[in-house]
C-alpha cells in the first residue's frame, strides 16, 4: 500500500495505467512503455521509472517510505532483532531492484533504437532540438482559411494543429538554422513578423529573419483571421487577435521546446515513392510545358517524399521531417471541423507508433509532414466528376453540361472525406515510415543560410543575353473566381478563361475601378478581375515585399518559397538551386527541397507556359507570367551567395510592413455572454449516451454548452473533450481519447444569438477494451459582471455505458 501510494504521488501512476490502457485499445503490437499484459506490477513499476522517470531524489522516497512505513510498525510491536532483519532486507531489496531496473533500462533503450551507433561515427554531428506545440486557435464563429468560402466557418473539432519546430546547430560554428511546419492553411505576412518579433524578445538575435523557416502544411480546415493584407481579411472576415495570438503562442513555444531540450545527435536522409495518393488537378496547364521536359518525368505530379530522421548519438529516435507534395484538401469545402486533414493525419500516425502510451499532442518524438510544390496537385484520386449526373469533367474548363462549374467536384478514394483523410494519410506516413527506418546516408557539413526581402512587383528577370522581363503588380484574373476542383467558386466563372467577361469588369469597375493599361499589358494573357496591387485600402490588398530564404545543412538545401509552387515550377526550382551550388564546386552533390507556403503568401507560381492556359492555378499567380522565373533568378543568388561564402555582401532589401491594428478591420462581432435553457445549467445533458455499445459503432451525447471561442480567449484548455474507461481495480477513470484523437469529433451548433450546444462523437475502435467508459466535456460561458465578462469553467458528464467486442473480432 505504502508503494502504490508513493507511486501516486512520485510517479503518476494513474498516468501510467492511462498510458497502458490506450496502447492496449489501439492494439498497438508494440511493448508497452509503462508495462505489457501479463508482465505483472514490477515490470509495470519499473518501465515506469524509464519511462516516467522520478528523480533519484523520489526514488530515494520510495525506499524511504518504505522503511518508515516498517520502521513506524516495528517501533509498536518488534523487537531490534527483528528491526535489524528488516533493515538488511530492505536494503538487499534495494540493490537487487536497481541492478533489474539497469538491466532492463538497457535491454529497453536498445530494442528502441531507430539507428545503431556506428563505432566511429562521423567526425560532423549536431546539436539537434525538436518541439511540439498546440496552435489550433478559435474553434466556432470564425471562417476556416483555404477555401475562401465566407460560408465555411467553424463548428467545432476533427483534430487539434500542433507547431512543430526542429533546430540544428552545428557545433563548431554555434550557427543554427530553426524549420518550423504548422498545421495551418499557410504562413501569412503578419504571422512570421509576430513570430519573429516574439523571438526577439527572447532570444536577442539568436534566432531571426535569416535563419528561422516557418512553413504551413496548407490545410484549409484552420482557423483563419491572421493576415493584414486587405484581400486575406475580406475572405475570412478581417483580422481576429485571438485566432493569430494562438499560432504565434504555439510556434514560439514550439521553437521554445525544442530550445530546450538540445542535444547532441546526427540527421539522416532517404527518398522513395508515395503510390496512389496524388493527381494532378489542372493536367491541361502541365501538358502545355514542353514535351522535352515532360518527357523526363514519368507523371505529371511528383511522387517522391524526402524523409529526414534526426536520431541522438546512441541512435534514439527525435524526430522527422517528410516532405509529399499534395494538397490537404481530403477534407473538403463542406467540413466546419478544424482539422490539421491527411498531411495532419500521417504526423498522428507517427508520433502515436513513437510515443508509446501517449495521448495526441504528448510525447518526446516529433514528426513534421510538411508541405512542397503542391500548386497544381490534389488528393481526390477518383478525379473530377459532374455530382448530378456522373459524367467526367476532365476538361480544361472542368465545366459540366448541366449545372456548369459548379457541378465539377474531384473526390476519392474513400466514400467520405473523412475516410479519404484517412487513406491518404495513411500512404504517406507508411512510407514515411519504411524510409525513415531504412535510412542510412548521413547529413554533414556546416550550416548555412541566407534570406532577402524583395519587392516581387518590380524584378528584372534576365532570360538570357538579349532579353530581359519584369514581374508586374499583383492581380487575380478571372478563373481565380472559378476555384478548383477541389473547392469550386461561385457564380459562372469558369477555369482556362482568357477573354474575360464583360459583365463582371463591368461590376469590377464600379467596385474597385479598372486595372490601368501597364498593370494589363504585363499580365497578359490573364484576364483581370482585381488588380490588388492598385487597390491600397484600408492597407494594400496583396504583399508587395516578400521573403527569400535558403537554409543548408551539410548537403541538404531548404528552399522557403512562399505560395504555391506548380508540380513542373518547383521542378525546375530545385534544379536550377541544385546546378547553382554544384556548379560552385564548394558544396559537393546537393539535394534540395522545396518547402512551401513559407513566411509570406503569394498564391501561386505556375510556369511560363502554364500561365498562358489561365487555370486557377494561373490565374492566382498574382505577380504575372514571369513570376516563376523571377524566383528562380532570386534563389539561385542565395544558392550562389552561400556557395561563394559571400552572404554578407547580398543587400537586405526592403523590410515589409507591419501596420497597425487600428487600420485592420473585423467583420467578426464579439460574442454574446452565453446563455441557457430556463432550469438546466452549462454541461447538462441534452441527448444521452445508451447504456450499451459493441466496437465498430459510434457513441453520441450532447450537451448544453457555451460559444467554444471562450475558452480559447481564456486561454484554459487542453481539451474540449475526453473519452475516458473505467478502472475496475482503483475505481478511477482513464483518459483513452481527447479531441486530438482521429476517434472523436465534437461538432458545435449555434442556437439563436447566444445559446449552443455540443454533440460528441466516438467512432469506437475496433481494438477497444471491454469495459465501462463515459465521455466528458470542458467548456467555458462567458458572462457580465459589472463593466467586464467573466469566463467560468463547467464540465459535462455523460451517464456511462459499456462497451463489449462486436462477435467475430
């Protein structure tokens, strides 16, 4: 009893059985971190301790309890023969534990080891930081930012967003470069300048502009509300300090995290073929690159994923970064869930195989899916196909005979999107997976980086000897309007317009005035529909000043672009970086990856030659047809400048703006003290669960609730929900599932101005345990006390119910 006690006090114990009891619902093959099915309490004691370590100091309290619990009993009723008996016992029990819990601590550490240390390992290693942080923000009354879709807000939660942040030193120099990859729709202007300004406070300039990438994993299921440019605030409704203080709160401390917990370790690469799990939406643009050149690609989207593994010196796994282009867009334009979708999904799916007996969002082990030159590719493998009647829309207007653009949807390849998720996320990491355990060729060499901040409306682009173009002020055409086949627009825009319509530059003109003859002339082919780099209020509509950055590491080039690279764009990118490095001699053999959405977002960036079909993708690629080939003039000067040790000569360039709040807009009202139902309280229960379940079927219950937006202004929550078993031994709950979990979904629904509730979802896995579960929901309402709002927590219970195994599984 004294032991169990000490336990629950020293070494979480219930946290333990907790951790235990998930493992062993999600069937997990692998042993348990916190003891395994029939090893019995002093297996489970002493994983525990690797595990979950007390400090020697609470191990020493263990022993110490002991021998007063013994000593307090024996001061009653034993004589000091028997005292000296019990003390040589405890004490030969002592050394006979600590040499099991050696033994078993390094049998352990060795079945865990992701890569054997070699005996001479090379003479180059690192200092190597990783870092997990929540940054998923308001949850309800507010768009989600990807679609554009006013329509689209958010109703609660699929999955939570995590920052998550590697740092790399190289020891010698001190130099270090950071990457961050966020599960959220893209890195917007503001958000980097916040980041970065936060990090400074810190930091002093230990981490800055020139060595920090922040990427987005460009799913279009987060919160929007955190950009200052004027079109960004219009499409999801103006700028919203609560949504932009949780990104910047979760990537700091991410890069916080893994500051703190550096250590020495090495970094491996490996490269392989994701099948079956990408297309390309817009086939008609790439077929209008050149044979020559498609010629040397077998398809007409990259199907490679470059995985990195970051290991410590006795090869113990840290974390990974993958880069696949697709979009994340399995969850489509009718989802009101936040929710990170596939790319999100394989990062799930790793850490849970890593971080034994941890719940989603916990755990040392991190890894990054992040995102590349997804411009032109989709997720949805079943194709576009006209929704009322059946028939492919693969044509290069994706228009249907009936209903027109609007009926032109791609979806696949499961029957819903969450399925679709699902299956892609699962590709991806599996083969994550096998390259990361396979991976055998090192990273070494210095750090580096280099960045510039440019005025992307005003690049002379040399093309050659005699020739020379320039980019052109940001403008949208008109198959902006048309959206995509996977989230189509409104209206009758249709894709691969280059003639315009008459009647909406009419609209245009009487709205924001006419683009002048210059701004037209430069864009053309592309009919325009805004041009935002002539349109300035409140501030101006699109970026003018963007971020060029390039990291290395030893061999490997990280090439931050910002927007969305095209398939055959990014191709050509890290070609032309790839020759600029080698070409020097300084270097060696180069790979170079193409991180996208990075730091500021420009849309789109198509080739030349896919500019002049004026598909969405074309028609967003705001800065005009040499766009592309201005990015590769300015990447290949940080390639050179690295190459040639001459970063200190390459020019800053001009710093972007950061405006003020008072010339940022909202169009989002505060919410309404949250009221109820006469007689109930926050947390009863509207809808219950049944008193009994088998595994494969789906839990429901809702409750009365407040506006989910208070608890994240309040800042006071982990969860909004968990789902939690019952101990028959110690009669406690254990947490199995929160809304992290791919299992659970809490859907938000808004009653009248200020009354709501929750409906909570398990879909009960099939490797459930048998027991007696209840599900429970946190929440805050929101109420006025004299001049101020006051945020008060509640909790809602459901009744319990059982859960048996379905027959025959």
């Amino acid at each position: 009893m004294v032991l169990l006690k000490c336990w629950n006090v020293q070494c979480e114990l219930q946290v333990m059985k907790k951790s235990l009891e998930r493992r062993r619902s999600r069937g997990s093959s692998q042993k348990q971190a916190c003891g395994h099915d029939g090893s019995g309490l002093l297996q489970f004691w002493l994983n525990c301790i690797r595990q979950h370590p007390c400090r020697k100091e609470q191990r020493r309290s263990v022993v110490s309890l002991q021998v007063y619990a013994m000593s307090s009993h024996c001061r009653k009723s034993c004589s000091t023969l028997e005292i000296v008996f019990i003390a040589l016992f405890v004490m030969m029990t002592v050394v006979a534990l600590g040499l099991v819990i050696l033994v078993v601590i390094g049998i352990q550490e060795d079945s865990n080891s992701d890569t054997k240390p070699t005996d001479n390992p090379s003479h180059s290693y690192y200092m190597i930081g990783v870092g997990r942080a929540d940054c998923t923000g308001p949850l309800s009354d507010l768009p989600l930012m990807g679609y554009a879709s006013p329509d689209q807000t958010a109703g609660g939660i699929h999955t939570r967003l995590y920052s998550r942040a590697f740092i790399i030193v190289e020891p010698e120099s001190g130099k270090r470069a950071v990457f961050v990859s966020s599960d959220i729709g893209m890195v917007s202007q503001r958000l980097r300048l916040e980041v970065m300004q936060e990090l400074k406070n810190g930091y002093g300039d230990l981490y800055g502009q020139d060595n920090v990438v922040l990427s987005g994993t460009h799913t279009h299921s987060g919160p929007g509300g955190y950009f200052q440019n004027t079109l960004f605030m219009v499409t999801s409704k103006g700028y919203f300090k609560p949504s932009i203080r949780a990104i910047v709160n979760g990537i700091v401390k991410s890069i916080d995290i893994a500051h703190e917990n550096m250590k020495a370790g090495r970094i491996f690469i490996n490269k392989g073929e994701v099948e079956n799990s990408n297309m390309n939406r817009s086939p008609h643009s790439y077929l209008n690159n050149p044979q020559s050149e498609r010629n040397r690609y077998k398809a007409n989207t990259d199907k490679d994923i470059v995985v990195l593994k970051f290991v410590d010196m006795d090869g113990h796994g840290l974390g990974t970064i993958s880069w696949f282009a697709v979009h994340p867009v399995s969850m489509n334009n009718s989802n009101h869930l936040v929710s990170s979708d596939n790319m999100g999904y394989a990062s799930y799916l790793f850490e849970q195989e890593k971080n034994i007996g941890c719940l989603p969002g916990e755990g040392s082990f991190v890894a990054a899916f992040a995102s590349t030159n997804l411009g032109d590719v989709s997720p949805n493998t079943k194709g576009p196909h006209c929704i009322n009647t059946g028939e492919s829309c693969e044509n290069v207007n994706s228009y249907c005979p009936v209903g027109g653009n609007s009926m032109c949807i791609a979806m696949g390849p499961g029957n819903d999107m969450f399925e679709s998720t699902q299956i892609i996320g699962q590709n991806i990491y599996t083969k994550a997976k096998e390259l990361y355990q396979t991976a055998s060729r090192e990273v070494s060499g210095p750090v580096h980086f280099a960045h510039q901040w440019v005025n992307m409306t005003d690049v002379t682009v040399e093309l050659n000897a005699t020739h020379r173009v320039k980019t052109c002020k940001p403008s949208l055409g008109h198959s902006f309007a048309a959206g995509t086949i996977d989230g189509v627009g409104a209206f009758n825009f249709t894709q691969g317009s280059t003639d315009g319509d008459p009647f909406w530059d009419e609209i245009r003109d009487m709205l924001v005035g006419p683009p002048s003859n210059e701004t037209a002339d430069c864009q053309k082919p592309k009919p325009i529909l805004f041009c935002t780099g002539e349109l300035s209020k409140p501030v101006p509509w699109h970026p003018d000043i963007v971020d060029v950055q390039i990291i290395t590491i030893g061999n490997l080039a990280i090439v931050a672009v910002p927007g969305e690279f095209t398939t055959m764009s990014g191709r050509r990118l890290r070609e032309a970086v790839k020759t600029e490095f080698e070409s020097h001699g300084t270097m060696g053999e180069m790979d170079v990856v193409v991180a996208g959405l990075s730091n500021v977002y420009t849309h789109y960036i198509t080739t030349f030659e896919e500019y002049q079909v004026q598909r969405y993708e074309s028609a967003s690629t705001i800065y005009g047809p040499h766009t592309l080939s201005a990015y590769i003039q300015l990447f290949r000067g940080l390639a050179r400048a690295i190459a040639q040790n001459s970063i200190g000569n390459l020019p800053k360039g001009p710093e972007p703006p950061f405006y003020s709040e008072d010339l940022l807009f909202s169009l989002l009202a505060d919410n309404l003290a949250d009221s109820k139902p006469v007689n109930t309280s926050f947390g009863d229960v509207i809808k219950d669960t049944m008193p009994l379940y088998r595994t494969g079927e789906v839990v429901e219950v809702t409750f009365i609730s407040a506006n989910l937006r208070n608890s994240v202004e309040s800042r006071a929550l982990q969860t909004f929900l968990t789902v939690e078993r019952l101990d028959n031994f110690t009669s406690t709950w254990s947490i199995i599932h929160n809304d992290a979990s791919w299992e659970t979904r809490l859907y938000w629904n808004k009653k009248g101005l200020a009354q709501s509730n929750v409906t909570v979802s398990w879909y009960i896995p099939q490797a459930a345990k048998p027991g007696t579960y209840r599900i429970q929901h946190f929440g805050h309402y929101k109420q006025r006390q004299g001049s101020k709002f006051i945020f008060t927590p509640y909790t809602a219970t459901s009744s319990v119910f059982d859960i048996l195994k379905t027959q025959g599984l």
